[in-house]
C-alpha cells in the first residue's frame, strides 16, 4: 500500500495490451479491497502512494470514481469523473433524490471507441447488518453488476447531472427518474421486462395489475413469491392479499 501508483497500475497492465482487460484488472483489484481490513497509517501518507488515496475514502475527503479515474490515467485509459442522483441504500420509494444524501460520483471509460458505464463504490461493497444487528455496515464483496452495466439498465438508479451521460438514444428528465420504478439487479440477472406500470409509486382505489415479462428459455428456471407490506402507519386491514402469478 506504501509503494506509488504509478507501479501499482504497472504491475497490474503489463502483460496486457487491449483496453478491456485492462480496465477489468483496475476494477477487480480495487473492488478486492476491503476498507475495513486495510492497515492505513493515521496521519496523512505520501501523496504519491496508494495507501493515500484510501486515507483520503476513510477520511471522507475522497472517493472510488476518484480513485479509479487516477487509476485509469496512469493506465492510459480515458476515464471521466460523472457527478449525479443516486437511488442507493439511503433511497425509499418514492422520494425525492434532490436531498443532498442521493449525490454521488460514478465513472465511464472509453473502451473501443465506446464510453462505458461503472461505479466502483457500488461494485466494491454493499450495506449489510451488523453482527449485532443494531445499526447497518459496509459488506465488502466484488459485485460485478456495476462494471460496464448497460445505460439502460444503470438509468434506473444513476441520473447523470449532464444528460449526455445518460448514454442512451433517448435521454429522461429527473422527473421521470424519480417517477419511475425502482428495479435492481437481480430484476436485470433474470433477463425481465416490465410492461407496466412503470411508476415506482401506483394509486388505485380497487385492485391493480403489474405486468412483467421473462422469455421463455429462463422462465421454467425461477419460482416467484410476492411479498406485501406498508410503508404507513394506518391499518393494514384493506391490503388484500390476492396475486396471480
């Protein structure tokens, strides 16, 4: 961790020639740290090391699309810093995402001629119970989902600042990414369509449907269970359990 990041991303790339596999390695190897288990020094390290762009996460005066953009630079590698809203772990349905809380930083990499989506914070952990249960942790572990995810996909919980970011024919307003339903990885793993409702929030007075769609290669592989539950205070009396699936 003491040692330059000029010869950490050298010792990472020098067998590789393409960009892909490059990019690739940089993600894995930092997705593969575990912030909590790092040995760094408490007062501030050279600038030049590795161990000081850590200090500076730990430290909340840095992050992982700034890390993983220096990275990138000393790899050669065009890779932009993308400023923007955030449907992550502090998100409930419905909310607005202009409180400050759902900011966040994120990366793309021109790979072939291609700008590709990722986010390293989001690939290199996730939000768990503590071993207590008391309060919610950090869970280090590779999450692979959110490297070079497809736009289509990523605008469902990353809202660029500047639409272009987007990287999609037609880009959506803020409104409509805060309008619009909230579906996470697992919805995309399963190769899913959702035919609607689209909004993440739906009102109706007696009954309504939502339609979803999987090919029929997948289908036979996966059994459903709808979970209900309210988000209020009000009694639960009215909320019919009835689906057809």
């Amino acid at each position: 961790m003491k040692q330059p990041i000029q010869k950490l991303v050298t010792f990472l790339t020098k067998d590789l020639e393409e960009t892909l596999p490059k990019v690739r390695i940089l993600f894995r190897w930092v997705t593969a740290q575990s912030l909590d288990q790092l040995s760094i020094q408490q007062n501030e390290p050279a600038h030049d090391s590795v161990q000081y762009q850590f200090w500076r996460i730990k430290n909340l005066k840095g992050n992982y699309a700034q890390l993983f953009s220096l990275l990138c630079s000393y790899a050669h590698i065009p890779c932009i810093i993308i400023s923007g809203r955030l449907k992550g772990s502090s998100y409930s349905i419905g909310e607005s995402v202009e409180d400050a809380k759902h900011y966040g930083e994120w990366n793309a990499v021109l790979i072939d001629g291609s700008w590709r989506l990722l986010n390293v914070f989001w690939g290199t952990c996730t939000e768990g119970p503590s071993d207590d249960n008391s309060e919610k942790k950090l869970v280090y572990c590779c999450d692979n989902n959110y490297f070079l995810t497809d736009p289509d996909q990523f605008i469902y919980t990353h809202f660029p600042d500047e639409d272009r970011w987007q990287l999609r024919d037609r880009p959506i307003s803020q409104e409509e990414f805060t309008n619009q339903a909230l579906l996470k990885d697992r919805f995309f793993d399963m190769n899913l369509k959702l035919n609607g409702p689209h909004e993440c929030v739906v009102y109706h007075e007696k009954e309504v449907s939502f339609s979803f769609e999987m090919s029929e290669e997948t289908q036979s592989n996966f059994w459903f269970l709808a979970l209900l539950s309210s988000y209020d205070d009000g009694p639960r009396n009215d909320l019919k359990r009835y689906f057809e699936i």
